[in-house]
C-alpha cells in the first residue's frame, strides 16, 4: 500500500511507491536531499527529521543516540510504514539554482560569448527559403527532386543531398501548404548536405540553438539566437543523477551493476529539458523554434547522456566506449526541442579528460597561442592540459571531491549556509568568515577550505605535514571525537547547532587533493621537458575558480608559484566552448582537430607522478625553493621582516 | 458486442468487431473475399452466402432476387447481427499462393539470376571478420576509435566511417564478448562507408538478402544468398491491400481521403513479412541473417510500402512525391529481419512509370544494346519503354485492368477456374478452352480474353468494331440481359450454376485495353521518328507474359505484326531487376542510371496518342496494311487460300 510522504520546508507531499526509501520517493517528485554516496548508505548525509507517522529504518553508525532520539533518520535507509511528514534539515537540502553559474550576468555572457566566436555566426545547420516553380505537365519531376534541383541552383551538389523518410513523409503537404514556398533546413558535414526539415512559408527566423554543459553536479542551458548569437538567457540546475551517486565513479557502477543506465539517462534528459522549457517559457518562444543543440561535459556524463554504457571507463585500462559521438536527431535522446533538431556532443580524448575539457581549450584560445600555458579545471576531479598551438598533453589527477565536500567532515558544496573566506588572526588564533546566502553557517565549500589551510599554516595551527598544534594557545584548537581538530564556528552561530570544525583527516584530504593536481602538473612538464618558469599562462576553468583566492591556493601548494598576472580565471569553459561549437562549424572543426591532438597520460601507473604526488603532500610542498612567495609570507607571518 | 463469424471453405471462426462487415471481418483475419472495387459496394464480386444466423445488409443491384433467396450477399455491405456461418463460393475465393509466380521452378530462377548479374556478387553492405588488438594503458583509445582504426588499415579512409548510437550503444560489450573479435557490416554509399552492425565473433557466414516485388496484385519475395548469389527460396501472395481497392487509384483514395496510408502500410509489410517468415521457416534459416533487402514495385506501391501519402499521383499534374528513396533501415519500416538490416528502393521515374519498370529494364538488358527495342510490362496498366543503350522514352498507356478481369462480366485474375486458352471452330462456332487448375470454369482471364476476341474475330463471330453476328449460325451468339453476347460455357459445365458469356460491352474493353497500349507504342515511336520495322526486339514483362499467345495477341492488334523470333518474354523483370539490384552495388548503379535516364511522356493529354488511340479501336486496326500476318489469317479462316 502506498503511503503520503509530506516534505518540510517544500510543503509537497507525494506518494511513495511500495518499499521505496524516502530519498527515492523524494528524488522521483523533483525534491533533492544530498546523498553522496547515491542513496547506499555509506555517506550519512541525508539527513532527514521524521516529524509524524511511523517508519521502519535500518541501523547507521551516522546516527547518534540524540539524533535517533530526535526523529533524526537516513532518507537512504528509511521507509514510510504509515503516512509521514518529514524535515529536511537545510545541510541536506539540494536547492535548484544555488549559487551555481549565477554569478555572471546575462550581459557579461554575451560580452564573452561573442567575442569566443569573433562574430563569426555560421552555425552547422542552415535554414533557406526557397520559391519552387509550381509544377506542370511539362514540369512533373517529384517534389523530392523539385527541391533538390533548386537547391542545385543555388550552388548546392544534387548528388550529396540526403533526404530522409520522415521529410519525405511530409514534404508532399508542406509544399502544397503555400504555393510550394518553403523553408529547408540544411545540415553540412563534410562533403553531405542533409535536409534537416522542409517547412511550409518562410519560417527562417527566429532561430535559436541550446548550449548545454552537463557536469557531474550541475547542468547549465544557454539558449541562444542562432541568426545574432546573443544569449537569451541561461539557466542551471544540479545535475538530479546526484541522487544516484555523487561521483563518476559511483554513477558508472549504478549504470552498469544496478542497471540503473535508463534511468541515468532519463533523469539527466529530463532535467535539461526543463531548463529549456523555463528559459523558453520566460523568454516567450517556442521550443519548437529550438533546432540545434551542442552538449559538453566529462566522458562518463557524455556516456551517460547518449544511453551507452559506461562499463569499461572504470576498468582497466579505462577505455571508453567512444569519445567522438555522431551528430543526430536531439528526438531520439527524448530531447523537446524541434522534431527535426540535431544534437551535437563536443568531443573528448579519453575516459577521464572528457569534451568539457577540449571545450575549454577552445574557450581559452590555448591552442592557438604560441606560448606554453596551463590550463585546469578543478572539479570532482582535476583535469590538466599542458601545451600551445604546436602540441598539448593532458592527464586527469584523480584529485577526488574533497573541495566540492567529499569526505570532509563539514564540506560541502557552495550553495548558502557555505562558508568561502576565512581569516585566521595570527595572535589569538581566533576565526572570520563569511557565509554564503549571508545564513548562520552549515559547513565549509572548496574555497573556505583552501582558505582555512592557507591560514593556519600561515598562523602555526597546522604545520607543513598538516598536524594541528594542540598547543596553539586557543580552545579552537582541540582533541575532538577523532583525534585533533581546529573549530571553525561555535554551535551557537551555525544553522545547525554544533560545532563546525576542521579536523586532521580533513586536512589530510586536502593536502593529498591539492598534491594530485600539483603533481599533474609537474609530471606533465617534466615529460615534456620544460618547468615552471617556462609557463607563461595558467588558466583556471569551472565554476571553482569563480571564488579561488589564488595567493591562497599558491600558500597550499595547489597552484604554482608564479606571479599573479600569469593567472587568468575563465569560469565555466565547458559551456562557452559549447556555445562556440553551436554558434561556428568553423569553431566546431577546430574542437575535433583539439579532441584529436591531445595527447592523454594516465598518471594512476605513473611512478614519475608517484614520486612527485609524494612530494607535494607538504604545505607548500617539500621543495620550499618551489614557492619563494610562500616561505616569505610565513616570515612575516612569524613575525620576521622580509628580506 | 462482438459476434463470431465462421467462414466455410476455411472452416475459420473469427471475432467481427462492432459494426465491421464481413469483408472487413474477413480480411484483418487473413481470409481473402474478391472486392475489386475496395469494398464501396460497386463492383458486386464479393458475394458470400450466408448459411446461419442474422445479418444486417444494403440493398444492391448486383443481387437479384434468386441470390437473395439462396443467401447470397455482398461481404462488403453485410454485417453480423448474431453468431453467423458465411460460405465464400468459389468465384469470391483469393487464395494465397494460387497460379501467380509459381512458373518458375527454383532452379530456373536460380540460372537465370545467375545470369543476370554475370556472376558479379558484390551486396551494398560487406561483411567484415576483425581481430582488434586487446586495449591496454599504452593503447587505451575508445572502442569506436579501435574500430575505425582497423578498418583504417584494411584501407578504408578513417574519416568516412559512420557509426550510429545504436551501434556505439552496444558496441562496448560485443567487443568484450569474444576477445575483441567482431564481425561488422560495413555499407558503402558514395565515399562514405557506415557501420551497420557489429557482432561478436566471426558471423560473416551465412549472409541472406530478400529481394521484394511489390506488384499492385500480388507480392513476390526471394531469398537469396548474398554469398554465392543462390535463390534460396520464393514465396508469393496476394497483394492483401486488394481488399482497400483493386487498382493504385482506388488505394489512392482509400490512403488519402480516407486516412487509409497507415493501414495500407501495415498490410503491405505484414504481408512481406509473412513471405520472408515462411521461406525461413522452410529453409530452417535465422530471419536475422537476412540484412538486406532490395523492394521493387509501381510508383504508388512504393509510395504506401514507405508510409508516404500518394495523393498528389492521381492529381493532375500527377507528381509523385518521390522517385528515389534514401537507402535505410528496415526496422524503421517494421520489417523482421535482421535489427540492422537496409532497404533499398529500385528507384522510378515518374508517377506511372514506377522502379518496377526501371528494374525492368535492367534485368531485359535493353539499356546495355545498340538495337533499338520495346520493352511493354502489362499489369494493371501497360507500361512501355522504346529505347536502346544511348536514349530511352517510357510511357504508360491507363490501359485499365480489363486483362486482370476488370470491367468484364467474367472477368476474373489467372488462378484455378479462369479459362485461359481458347479455340472456336471455324464451322460451327462451338468453343473449346481449357481451365487452370482442371476445375469446371468461374470465368475467363487475361490471355483467355485475347484467345477468345481474337478466334471470334477470326471466325467472323464478332467484326471489326467488335459487333458481335447474332445470325452466326449457333446458340451461343444470343441476345443476352445487357445485349448482344457469346457464350463460352454452358451453365452445366461451370463451376457456378451460370452461363458464362463474354458480352459486347466486354469486347469494346478489351479492344480499347489494346488500343490504348498499341497507340502508346505508336506514339513513342513517332515521337522518336522511328516505325514498328525499325523495332529490332520486343520484351514481354508481365506475369501475364506467362500465358499470352504472341500470334492470338497480333491478331487483336495488341502487339505489332512483327515477326515472332523478335518477341521475347522475360516472366517477373520486376523481381529480376530487384534481385540483381541487391546482388551488385554496380548495377545498382545502373537502375539508378535507368532511371535518371528515361524520358517520360504523359499520354494522357497528348493528342498524338488521342489520334494513334482511335485509330487502334478496331481489330486488328484501322490501318490494316500493318497488320499482313493477321490478313493472312482472316482470309484462310475465311476459306481463301493464301496468296
């Protein structure tokens, strides 16, 4: 039998099916609630308050005996026994929207888009209004070949136009609707000229194509019109695979062991067909006008969008089943747009450097530059490439999830109730931070925490292997339930009533994160023989870097010491080179030959990464000499005069 | 309420739907009643008679009072009001399989398939057995680039190759099935070359094609080894969209006005279906080893076998929607092959001159010679092309169905019943015939009628005009119900209680069917400025061909009075050019050469052919000097010897 479920704050209440956990009933009606280890049981952050009725529940070492006693349960591990009204407390509320990709404005989008493309609008497909001569007795070629001999005319070769069943279906009736005037829609690929669609009329314009960058944890949409390239707007929202598991790797196991493949792919098409609607609906135009769509994003995501299964990315030796997907039908991914809309996927290099990334290249203009540069992009894992105009190589450094709050004991991600600064004061140890959303603080997002290290290793709290000072003179820094930890805000400020701390592992998790990114780098150097010194940009991509204090990254040793003006941030560059591939088949070629020319290097059985992964796990690094910068400011810090 | 209707020869029950009648009832159950006019009540053939229980029918002037008394009703107008027990009688019966194609024993079929692509077996689609080397970190490229990679080094240029989603869905696991040893199937169209299927292991052998004549009345499936190029095995039936009308104008109608095109569809491809299933089933072979298929039929079959609305092709200027289709996948149409398997369509010319025609031409030759020659396909209509190697001009003459027992009182198609040979005494005008299937006769079929009017003219019981001599001297040249008639057999020799007559009215059908098909032939030629001398072959294409008596059909004024040996009949050329089109993807080139290539002239608005028509109304035609053979005859019959 079926009962209610009643969700606080959402004040929704849905129907679960027989058997089915909270945090599935929640996901299957559109409410979030975080679950990162995919609804396992192995993580304890869903949370949830069960507020009335009865509920059967397995045992969790999460849950202590105040919590049990306060209704406190695992949506995970908890079903409804009668009609129950539930709390999700905000640390494990998931909202749609968040801070996520808000932060640029429509006006700054279009600034950048249009200049990525250098005004440069010839997207793959091409909408033509033609004027056919009516046909006669003289006259009475098929209509098929009415329009190919037109299109002839206009300079197009007859024998490479393809036309497909489902325009020839209709094409008799279109024609005939007015005056044989229509509009064809053209798609070029190499050397074939495809009829995408025949309308009645003249219906070239308005026109307009989706950009889609789908992230392990959120979706972005542009739409854009397709005859200007202006961005009519965007909209994002998480990625709700989420509920499946948080990273790739869990994802590819709910695919491929719990044969949860179908239901990857509809929750993701899903979901990116709702930021169209909202955009279009908020915009006022019709979906149908939507013809064209480019989609971005790590190779397992691409895999998981296009149904394939993603099995053999995670075995070694981590091949994926393709990198380049054919252009096709958006219809037969269940996608709303036109009938007749083609998708195209931005090509990736290898399992784990995905088409986000050669998006990014082309977003950060690298591979046209003659100056070596580093380009990066921290995510739920870190991805690097190393090159310019002549060559590039690229490695995935398995960083882990630790800044999007992964295994840290408060992280999460940056969404309100985060805090993303923090100062420590170098005589009482005392801490500053601000929140995001302004709220009392819930935990502490990617950059709080580089953050917190940067300081207390400026201000002795921790100390270059990361081991807090339990003797640094502050009641912060004390022996908590495991082991040694720094408090970061007292109970009574937080939106949670405990203290949020930062303990030993935490820091632990961090070092060896930023020591993974920081040895891709100087792996990828030392193959190809140059250092740190040679490189004369680092871009930095995703939506990380948004709030990166870099000055603060160098302290921690995750970026390399080197003057600030050689650092440029680029924000989401998986979307913006999304936008160029839709907007320019130029551009779009230019990707492929990116796709191609890198070349991929699997750190995880390289010994050279080992030795310098061992290296980097010191705050900076074992090397001081590698961070001049660093050993300076911990002398003014220490009270010594610079130089 | 459903009633059960239980229909005798066939001793089948079936469930009548609410308000279906019996022909309806009938035909969504596979039991076939004559209804040429489609079931509209104005052809009176679907007569049945009804044994037990109540009905509700329409009046109808096909029935007199007697056929009431005895039961008698039309299927098409009559409907169940209680459990009923239907007999169809004889004259109503189609039955599968009956005297249609069933000429050529398969090793006939097989000398002259062999022939006619000289040995020459190259299929559009290949098939291709790979051992890939097994990934590892050193050579960890995607499945797909594995693939193109091998193909690339068998010679096949890496960046025309095409793989399709549902390829790349599966192609992760086939790899892994048997130690990265595949087999794919590789199409080639223009330079690009698509992966139409990958399998695990070495499935390159057996390999099955089915080549298909859609004909307006009746379907013809091969299956054929695409290895050796055997003929497996054949199968035909009736066409079962018969029962939505018996010629392409009355399907016209029923797709077009009367939302009928998905319906004709379903029962085209079903019935295909059904073919190919009973071959597999016989021949003990895997319907999934068959992955390809070539379809060959008119204008309009082609148009409803692809779901495509004909209604343009009967609206002046009859414009067809298309003539040439995109090769395909059969699943789109719902055909039972392999999942991967491709149609191909043998392409046509114009409205009424259909692939079945260019597949014609292929299969005589014609297109390959130097001599100048007619090829003539009489169906339903008569189709006719004059031309040679450098040029070719087609035509179709609307000669009307009367030789497939259209428009005749006794008019019937050639199966068990129908008299097909005739003889009349000179003397005492007393008939002889004889009957397929040694069974007392139900009426008369196409070459039965040429006989018949040709021995009547000859022995001076009908003139020149087709007048018939009531004072001949016999009982059987009488006035009948709807004038003058002959009478061909005795009701007592008949297989249905009546005298079967050929009445005037019948005579000016046929002689206006000829007339139409000799202008045609006139027309063309004088369009070209040649003469009948100059025609150095005549082919005969037709099922018809079977059967016809080249001497009886001259004497008619059907065919020119040209010496015999310049005739030659070529049995099925539709099935023949489909099976050569699927054999070889360079005659395939060719039929798409053919088709291209011929010029069509519409007749129906051309006064040449008014003029050329009028003058071929009389037998054997108003110029008798074209006709010295026939003189000849009419004076030896007439006691004169010969010169």
């Amino acid at each position: 039998m079926p009962y209610k479920i009643t969700f606080y704050p959402n004040r929704k209440t849905v129907d679960a099916k027989e058997g089915q956990s909270i945090l599935k009933a929640a996901g299957s009606h559109g409410i979030h609630i975080n679950a990162t280890c995919g609804g396992k049981g192995n993580c304890g952050k869903c949370r949830v308050v069960v507020k009335e009725g009865n509920v059967t529940t397995k045992q969790s070492g999460f849950l202590t005996e105040k919590d049990l006693a306060e209704g406190v349960r695992l949506a995970c591990m908890t079903k409804a026994a009668s009609d129950i009204t539930v709390e999700i407390p905000l640390g494990s509320q998931m909202r749609r929207g968040g801070k996520i990709a808000t932060g640029s404005k429509l006006d700054e989008l279009q600034k950048i888009a249009g200049k990525t493309c250098d005004g440069e609008f010839r997207p793959v497909t091409r909408k033509l209004f033609l004027k056919l001569p009516h046909p006669d007795l003289d006259d009475n070629i098929s209509d098929v070949e009415r329009l190919k001999r037109e299109l002839g005319k206009r300079g197009y070769e007859m024998a490479d136009i393809h036309i497909n069943l489902p325009i020839i279906r209709k094409i008799g009736k279109v024609m005939r609707a007015k005056g044989f005037m229509v509009t064809v829609t053209l798609l070029m690929v190499g050397n074939v000229i495809e009829v995408m669609d025949v309308q009645a009329g003249d219906t070239t314009r308005p026109r307009y194509g989706a950009a889609v960058d789908v992230g392990t944890t959120s979706l972005v949409v542009y739409v854009v019109d397709l005859l200007t390239g202006k961005v009519l707007d965007m909209a994002s929202t998480y990625n709700p695979q989420v509920r499946c598991g948080e990273d790739v790797i869990s994802r590819i196991v709910y695919a491929s062991e719990m044969g949860g493949l179908d239901e990857l792919q509809r929750l993701v098409i899903d979901a990116v067909n709702g930021l169209i609607e909202d955009i279009a609906r908020r915009r006022e135009i019709d979906p149908e006008t939507i013809d064209n769509l480019v989609v971005s994003g790590n190779t397992t995501m691409i895999h998981l969008f296009y149904g394939i299964d993603p099995a053999s990315i995670r075995e070694e030796p981590y091949i994926p089943t393709a990198t380049f997907l054919p252009l096709m039908r958006t219809r037969a991914l269940g996608l709303n747009i036109n009938d007749f809309g083609v998708i195209y996927a931005v090509p990736g290099v290898a399992s784990y450097v995905g088409g986000d990334i050669s998006a990014g290249i082309l977003a950060s203009r690298l591979y046209k530059r003659q100056e070596l540069s580093l380009f990066i992009d921290v995510g739920t894992n870190g991805e690097i490439v190393l090159g310019n105009s002549d060559w590039m190589v690229t490695a995935a450094c398995s960083a882990g999830p630790a800044f999007e709050g992964g295994g840290v004991k408060f992280g999460m991600r940056a969404m309100d109730g985060a805090i993303e600064k923090v100062a420590i004061d170098p005589e009482t140890h005392e801490a500053k931070y601000s929140v995001i959303g302004h709220v009392p603080p819930i935990g502490i997002c990617g950059s709080g925490m580089i953050d917190l290290i940067a300081e207390m290793f400026l201000t002795g709290v921790i100390d270059q292997r990361g081991k807090i000072n339990l003797d640094a003179g502050t009641p912060r820094a004390r022996q908590g339930e495991s082991g040694p930890e720094y408090v970061l805000a007292w109970a009574d400020e937080t939106g949670t009533d405990k203290d949020i701390s930062f303990t030993e592992p935490d820091v632990d998790n961090i070092i060896r994160t930023k020591g993974a990114i920081y040895a891709g780098f100087s792996t990828l150097l030392k193959e190809v023989g140059f250092t740190f010194a040679d490189v004369e940009k680092v871009y930095i991509a995703g939506g990380f870097g948004n709030y990166l204090d870099i000055e603060r990254a160098i302290t921690i040793g995750l970026l390399p010491d080197l003057p600030i003006e050689r650092f440029e941030f680029l924000g989401n560059t998986s979307i913006m080179g999304a936008y160029m591939a839709l907007m320019s088949r130029n551009l779009r070629k230019d990707v492929e030959e990116i796709a191609r020319k890198m070349t991929y290097m699997e750190l995880s059985v390289s010994h050279a990464f080992m030795d310098q992964y061992i290296s980097a796990l010191f705050l900076p690094h074992t090397n001081a000499e590698a961070f001049p910068t660093v050993e300076r400011m911990r002398k003014v810090a220490a009270g010594q005069s610079p130089p």
